[in-house]
C-alpha cells in the first residue's frame, strides 16, 4: 500500500522532455559567456563576446551575464527574433550562424524568455496595438 499524496491538479512535470531541452540551455550558456564581462591580467574588462570561453577561463568576472534576459526584454524584440531563427530553420538551416548553435535552441529561449516577460515584467509589453483592426473585428 502506497502513503497518500494529494497532488490533483499540480503540474506535472514528468510530461517534460529534458533531452529536447537540451538545445535551449546550450543556448542559455552560450549568452551566459557573450554577456559576462571580464577583467583581463592587464586590468582591462572585456565582454564575453570578445574573448573564448578557453581564454576566459581563469579571469575575473566583473559581472555575470547568466541572468541577463532577467533584467527585461521587449516583447517585440523576443518575438522578431523568434520569427527570424523559425523562419532560417524553415528555410532548411539547423544551426545560427553566430552562436553555431541549433535554432531549434534559439526559438525555445526566446519563447521562454517570452513567457517569462509577460508573466512578470509587464512593463516590457510594447506592442503597438491597431486601433483600426480591432475596431473593424
């Protein structure tokens, strides 16, 4: 006999495929490194994105980029770059050409980031809403 749980309605998490998640933290660790500024051994800072991760390693980190997205995204800017790595992934393109990292990975982080902004940071929302299209509904 089983003890009682008492988990009606609660979200489950089981129904989540971690592996094809896989392709979205990639991406999330490569903005991790491109948003981090470091302190070189000359005292100069210099920002992930102009230094490797193998020769970063073992420098200062001035600040973390980890949780950059965190700070705010404009719905606008996640959901144009939503469109433009679907649409390169439609066109037959598996990888971004900057990151060299999957689409696929790039479409899930910005729909994350997406879902994040409108669940709290509502101040992010700058969709222009037409007036005209509503009205003639």
């Amino acid at each position: 006999m089983a003890g009682d749980r008492f988990n009606t309605g609660k979200l489950k998490w089981s129904l989540v495929s971690w592996k094809a998640l896989a392709p979205m933290v990639r991406v999330l660790m490569f903005g991790a490194h491109k948003y981090t500024t470091f302190k070189r051994d000359d005292g100069i800072n210099v920002k992930g994105d102009q230094i490797s991760k193998e020769d970063s390693k073992g420098l200062e980190v001035v600040t973390s980029g980890a949780n950059n997205w965190k700070k705010g995204l404009k719905y606008t800017e996640l959901t144009e770059s939503l469109q433009r790595h679907l649409n390169a992934f439609i066109d037959g393109e598996d990888n971004d050409p900057e990151s060299k990292l999957s689409h696929v990975g790039h479409i899930l982080c910005n729909a994350m980031f997406l879902s994040y902004m409108s669940m709290f940071k509502k101040d992010m929302d700058d969709r222009y809403i037409d007036l005209n299209i509503k009205e003639n509904e």
